[in-house]
C-alpha cells in the first residue's frame, strides 16, 4: 500500500511491493479476499464463497457434496428452533481394559469435538411433531461405539417407549470402538434390544445415515429402522473400502458402498439432499403420528 | 505355564480343533441339514437343522469352518455371506413357531468382507439377527467353540446364556486388525491380544460369558441337558425378558 514511508526510501519500497512482479514470481499473499472466507471442497477441489456453502447447510455449490456436519449444527438444523432438551449426558467409566494411550484418545476426541461422547441423545420437536433424536458426532474418534454411546442410545429408545414417542437417529460411525473390547460389541446387541421393543410397542423409528457410516453401526441400530434413508454421496457398508480392498486384493469399483450404489441393491428407502431432510423427516413423522 | 493371549488366539483357530458339525455330531443325535435362506442361496459356511438331544428335537446352528481344505474352500473358512445369517434367522423363526430350544456353535474369524456381501447387506443381515434373537420366544444357547471373530460371531450369540470352551477366544477385532489400524505395527499383535481382553478367563469376569467347558464332549453334554431342562421350566416372555436383561446391563 502507497504511504508517507513510500517516498523516504522508494528504492526500498519497489523492491518490497514490485520485487515479484518484475522477476515473475507468484506474491506470497495476494490482495485477494480473505482465506476464512472461501471454502474448498473436499470432493471437487473448487473453492466456493464461505457463506454460499453455510447457506446451502454445508453443501458444495459447486458439485452437491455434502460436508460431515458436527452433531450440534446438524441439531440446529433438524430440530425446531430452541426446541431441543438434550438428555442422557451419564459419562460412566468407559477404560475399563485399560487399553493402552485410550485414555489420550479420550482427551484430544473431546478437545477436538468439543463434546463427552460420540452421540447426543435428546428430545425435540420437528416441524411441531414431538420426537426422541439421537446424532452421532463423527469428530469424537470418527462416531466410534463405545458403552457410553450405546448406553445413551439405549436410554433414548426406552424413554421413547414410555413417553410413546418415535426415534430419529442420525448415525456416523466408524464402528464399534476396539479400545473397548468386547464391551463396545455388546453395545450392538444392546442398541438392538433396545430398537425391538420400541418396535414392539408399535412405535416409529426413523433412521438417517450420513458420511461415513460402517461396521457396528452399520451391522446394528443404523439399518433397524422402520424407514432408512441417507445423505447423497454418504460411505455406508459393513467392511470399510480399505478392509476389502486388503482382503480381495483388489480395487473397488467407483462408487461402492456409496449411498447411491446401496439404495440400488434394495437397502435405503431413500437418498434424500440436506435441504430436503427436514421436510422428509417431518412427514414421516406426520405419517406416524 | 501361564499361555499368553496371541497364543490362545492360535490355539483357537488351529485346524486341530472339533469344527461346528463334529460337536453337533457328538452331541446330538440323527442331524438333518436344512439348507437356503429362501431369498438369495445356500451358505455352507453357515450349517444348521434338526438334531436329537436325548430325543428332544433341537434346532441347531453353527459356524462352519471345513474338514480339510477343499471343505474350507467351499465353506469360505467358515466366513459367512448374508444368506448364511439369513438362513440361520430362518431356522430360529422356525424353531420358535415349534418351540424348539435353538443351540448355536460359533467359530469364525468373522463375517466375510467383499463385495458380493456388502452389495447383499451383510451390515443388514447382521443387524436384524441381533434384533430378532434379541425377543426369540424360545430359549437360545450359544457355545464359542474356535474363533469368535466380531460382529459376525455376535449374530449367533444373544443367547441366554453364553459358553466358551476352553482355549477359545472371543473379541471385537482380531489382534492383527487392532495392531495394524491403532499402531501401524503389525509386530503389536502379542500388546493388542493382551489388550482386547479377549480370552475366556477375561470375558467371564467381566460378564460377558456365562461359563467356561473343558474340550470335553461328555463335560458339554452334562452342562447342554443342565441348560434344556432349566430352560424347559420357564415361560416364553420370562424367556425373553431375561435375555435382554442379560445384554441390557453393558
């Protein structure tokens, strides 16, 4: 920028401001719009203004990708406004293996997600219809399943019974989480339990799975619902991609696994876009209610 | 001497260990397969039919590893495909509507991972064989017998009651899976079998078993007619609301 400082040493100055024009070089930073306000997509690579990304709730304008959204925005955009009471906050001892550095993993996962476990559990209304939701945080250690996750999940669908409500559970998870032992795969049976009788008792369950979505989760409470739909472009099976790849020796086909491709073989009700969820959520629950 | 945690896991897939269909041999009298889950095909890897347990007619249900190695090769080394859980649902409903105890044998390292089983639902299969048995009104008894290898044993064991034979193992990731997606070291196998709490002595303290039988065909089949003839005595919904207690308490 040309000020006062500018003609006491001109020489300097040019050299300074005009030195990467005059040998070709690209300037270190470029008189260009803020980097906080551009956005890039993880999928097509384009950047997109900041704010048309958050208008779209988290969606490419470029391309339709869906961004992984963190538990509470995804609250704040699926539950009427100030309508969720957030239940079910019990932390119990989760190392009980006492496996090794989990207690670390446990620290950085709540440092980088900003929440106590992998799934907030509540109650809410959705376009006026009263409803028990359960979203899976995929920032704390990637939505893993550990006892306190399947617990909390467990606690909602038996409140629902006795309070007669219908579940919506956003799900996102890598799995059962190993550093739990066979106590996170017990929560798969646990959580199943739990989806019974509230099917049993004549109740609805709605469930919604986003990027990614595998193993436990996937071989549990994500595919139990009475309806299943997912997010375009989401990662949903029960072996990751890697895992297969290693294990047949071979690449996998563009667009396994992909919410796409599992709606074709007859596993999804539905792919739905994120700015048409929350009106699919709200007739269905019109239709139960 | 004290056998380390790696070493019952290789004591657990040894070849030399009685498979599913030697048990179900042993105990039980006049078996007759009964193949398909009528909706897709047959899964050797998943055995199951009508045995005779001191003529009571049960259902019974196994994982099936092979004899010798082209048994292994057509039985998938005992990982099963959805259509192995399907059918193995089928004949648990079946075993409900005519009030026949179900008894499971589990040994596998886990449920296949491929493409055929992910474009058939094998995250689908599993999840409804774990919400099914969950209210089965009929009692279930599930014996680890080898391998116990993550989800895919877990669709055969929410039983009322649980059994390891000695030496197996049971475990939510197989110790090469852990070392090599925690660590990046496929040398931690001993550190993750230890850590993952995975042999029968450690599942029984912590709950998640009921009891541990000696490799001991007649041991077994004192402890199988213990189990008919309690289960015998109660009422279906007793029956169910147990079972869920039983897992309910994770």
């Amino acid at each position: 920028m040309l000020n006062k400082d500018s003609f006491k040493n001109p020489e300097l100055w040019l050299e300074k401001h005009n030195k990467n024009k005059l040998v070709g070089e690209r300037p270190e930073t470029l008189p260009s719009i803020p980097e906080e306000l551009w956005r890039s997509c993880p999928a097509c690579r384009k950047p997109s203004l900041a704010d048309a990304v958050t208008d779209l709730l988290e969606v490419c304008p470029q391309c339709g990708h869906h961004f992984n959204l963190s538990a509470r925005k995804r609250i704040d955009i699926t539950a009427d406004e100030g309508s969720f009471i957030e239940l079910f906050t019990v932390v119990g001892e989760r190392d009980v293996l006492k496996f090794p550095g989990y207690k670390d993993k446990l620290e950085s996962a709540k440092a980088a997600s900003g929440e106590e476990e992998s799934v907030i559990c509540g109650k809410c209304t959705i376009g006026g219809y009263e409803t028990v939701l359960c979203v899976m945080e995929p920032a704390f250690m990637m939505g893993s399943m550990g006892r306190v996750t399947g617990e909390r999940i467990t606690m909602a669908f038996e409140m629902a019974v006795s309070s007669e409500l219908p579940v919506v559970v956003f799900c996102a998870s890598g799995g059962a989480r190993m550093q739990e032992g066979m106590f996170s795969l017990m929560q798969m049976a646990k959580t199943s339990g739990a989806v019974k009788f509230h099917s049993l008792a004549g109740l609805f369950y709605l469930s919604v799975i986003t990027n990614p979505t595998t193993g436990g989760v996937t071989a549990s409470f994500a595919m139990e619902g009475d309806v299943i739909i997912a997010e375009p472009g989401a990662l949903i099976g029960f072996a990751g991609p890697r895992v297969i790849e290693q294990t047949i020796r071979q690449k996998l086909p563009e667009g396994f696994q992909s919410a796409e491709f599992v709606l074709s073989k007859g596993f999804l009700d539905a792919v739905v876009q994120r700015k048409r969820l929350k009106t699919f959520i709200t007739s269905m629950l019109k239709a139960h209610s | 001497m004290k056998i380390s945690a790696y070493e019952q896991v290789k004591i657990a897939r040894s070849n030399e260990r009685p498979t599913s269909l030697q048990y179900i041999n042993e105990l039980f009298d006049g078996f007759i397969p009964l193949a398909g889950d009528r909706k897709y095909g047959e899964d050797k890897a998943i055995e199951g039919g009508i045995a005779f347990f001191d003529n009571i007619p049960c259902t019974v249900i196994g994982l099936e590893k092979g004899s010798d190695t082209s048994d292994r090769i057509s039985r998938n080394f005992g990982s099963a495909h959805p259509e192995g859980y399907r059918k193995s649902l089928r004949l648990m409903k079946q075993a409900e509507k005519f009030r026949r105890p179900v008894i499971c044998f589990v040994d596998t390292a886990g449920a296949f991972c491929g493409i055929a089983a992910e474009e058939r639902g094998q995250g689908q299969a599993i999840a409804e064989n774990l919400m099914e048995m969950m209210t089965l009104k009929t009692p279930v008894l599930s014996i680890l017998i080898g391998e116990g290898g993550s989800g895919g044993a877990l669709a055969l064991a929410i039983a009322d009651e649980v059994w390891m034979i000695e030496n197996s193992v049971y475990s939510v990731i197989s110790p090469e899976g852990c070392a090599s997606i925690l660590w990046k070291d496929p040398l931690k196998v001993e550190l993750a079998a230890e850590s993952l709490g995975l042999t029968a002595h450690d599942l029984i303290g912590f709950g998640i078993i009921d009891k541990i039988i000696p490799l001991d065909f007649t041991v077994l089949k004192n402890e199988i007619a213990g189990f008919l003839t309690g289960s015998s005595e109660l009422d279906a919904n007793d029956i169910v609301s147990r079972r869920y207690a039983r897992y309910r308490k994770f």
